[in-house]
C-alpha cells in the first residue's frame, strides 16, 4: 500500500468537512463567496523549483500544502484528507466516511485553488467572483464537475485524493473569465485612445525614414515568423492567465483583445516555460519564433511584461505578415 501523502493534515475537518459539501452540491453561490473571502487571508502562492512553471498554494500557518496550479499544462489541482471517526458503527461505515471527508475537502479545496489563480497582472479569480455574479455562477459548476485523479488509502484507514479543474478547453476556467476580461480590456483600451487623441499634435506624427540625401528609405519587409518568445527571466515575472505585453508608453501590443477568443479558451492566450529551450519547443509557435527580451514587468502582481519601442514594432510587423498574435502563437519564458 502507497503511503507516500501528497501533502499534510487536514484543516477543513476541524470546520467539518461534510459543510463544505453540502454548500458545493445544490448551487453554493453563497457558499463559495464566503469560503472566498475566509481563505484569502490564509493561502500562500508560491513558484516552485524545477524544469516546469508550477505554483504550489500552502497555509500560511503551518505550511499545510492545498494543492498546485500547474502553469505549463494550464491545470489546477487540490489535495483532500479524510480520516476514520471514532463514532462509526463498522471499519466499514468508517473508510466510506473517510473517503467522502477527502472527497469533500479537496472540493473546498479547488475551490480556493481557483481563487488563487491570477487573470491578469491586477486580478485573481477571487475579484471577479466577488464583483460579477455571472462569473461565479459559471466557476461553481465548473468546480463541482472537478475530477478525481488519485485516491491513496493508508494503513490507519484514512484516505488522500487529488483533484484537477483544466485552466483551458470547453470546461476550463477560462470559459467564465476571458469574456470579462476582454470586455475590462476594451473598455479600458476606448479610454485610453480617447484621451490620446484629445492631446495629439501634428508633432507627435512621426515623419517616414529618409536618407541623408532626402530620398524615402527602403523599408525592409518583416521576416515570416512562426511565433513569439518573450523570455522575462530574472525580473521576477507571474504567470497569469491573460497578461499583456506592453511598451513602455503603456500601450499594449499584445493582450485579450488580440487574439482570437476560440485559440485563446483552448489553448490559453500565452503558455509558460522555465527556459528558452523548453519554449522553443511548444508547437504552438512553429520552427521560426521571434524572440523578444522583456526590459521589465508591471502591474500588482508582475505579470505584464514590459518591452521596448523597437521590440514592439518587430512584433507588429511580424504579426501584421504572419498573424501570430491572433492565434495566441506566443511563450513566456519565466524563472
């Protein structure tokens, strides 16, 4: 028998873990949103060690590990325990009872695992709950329809399980955030342009390239990029779900807005690598990817990624000829 343990003791049973289900089955539209805002000041999120882009979320007292969000294969996993109650009237009733307390708490769990998950360089998953009911609706469901992929039972009767809830795909997390987030962006983006063009100036127009003898230059035709690489090592950079890549005027060159929303939902808007050599090798950028050096991250949690005028333009130019950014043909390489 495994009695290797995916992490540590319970915490949801000293609250009773039979709640947690009952507020999960019929609907937990309250129930969630107050499991949301009492987790928060108790998980920690923290990037791990190692070849891949995982983030493991533990209790702050303690260190009790919850589970992982797995940045690379866009997926979100929790841990649940159970243990045998001494009241059960059989050894029977009583490993039934443990398993359905794992069971139960690794759904609580994928619940604060979601919550965790960062949508952009500003926002979690928990501000979208908490502001858009439509939103926390669709991640209800989607929770309840998390799957359980490893059960470990040990000596002392009591049971472990991994859940897993896809970040991407037709049930991923995505389905509830990337429409509001596409229309934070755009709104966003109209008042942005609106006060820019209320300032601009003849000056501000910049005049096309001439040679010293005053005769227009030849402006050469962008290369047929396959993809782009945005290597962000050594800054600090955050995964998230829908990060921009922006000049450092602040203008985006590459966010929501950009790409197609179907390449976006199934495939996510960006994939993580901890190298150069493990990005090169994501077939969603093909054989020939433009690589840009990020110069800085912005934003509360360091997910945007900040690039010069002169990389942005190689991007526009490179998508404007092979169209990468509308199918999401982009990796960010991390630390």
């Amino acid at each position: 028998m495994d009695v290797t343990r995916f992490g540590t003791a319970s915490i949801f049973q000293k609250i009773g873990c039979g709640l947690v289900f009952s507020l999960i089955t019929p609907f937990i539209l309250s129930g969630t949103q107050q499991l949301y805002s009492q987790e928060k000041k108790t998980a920690k999120t923290e990037l791990q060690t190692g070849k891949q882009v995982v983030e493991q979320v533990n209790v702050i007292e303690g260190g009790e590990m919850l589970g992982r969000i797995d940045w690379e294969n866009m997926v979100i996993y929790s841990v649940g325990d159970g243990v045998m109650p001494p009241d059960s009237i059989s050894p029977a009733q009583a490993r039934v009872r443990a398993k359905r307390a794992a069971t139960d708490e690794a759904y609580g769990r994928i619940i604060e695992m979601a919550n965790e998950v960062r949508v952009d360089a500003e926002s979690t998953t928990r501000n979208y709950i908490n502001e858009n009911r439509v939103v926390q609706t669709k991640v209800t469901g989607m929770v309840k329809n998390a799957e359980i992929t490893e059960v470990k039972q040990f000596d002392d009767g009591s049971y472990q399980l991994m859940m897993r809830m896809p970040m991407i795909g037709a049930n991923g997390l995505g389905q509830a955030l990337l429409p509001v987030e596409m229309e934070r962006v755009r709104k966003v983006k109209v008042v942005s342009t609106t006060k820019r063009n209320d300032i601009i100036s003849k000056s501000e127009i910049s005049p096309l390239p001439t040679n010293p003898d005053g005769n227009m230059q030849k402006v050469e035709k962008a290369e047929n990029y396959t993809g782009l690489i945005v290597v962000a090592q050594g800054l600090d950079a955050k995964p998230a779900m829908y990060p921009r890549v922006i000049k450092e005027s602040g203008n985006a060159v590459y966010d929501v807005t950009n790409a197609n929303p179907n390449a976006a939902v199934e495939n996510g808007l960006v994939a993580y690598r901890k190298s150069l050599v493990a990005a090169e090798q994501v077939a969603r950028i093909g054989n020939n990817p433009l690589t840009i050096k990020a110069q800085k991250v912005s934003g509360k949690y360091n997910a945007d990624l900040v690039i010069s005028d002169e990389d942005a333009q190689k991007i526009q130019d490179a998508d404007s000829k092979s169209g990468i950014l509308g199918e999401a043909k982009v990796v960010v390489v991390i630390d």
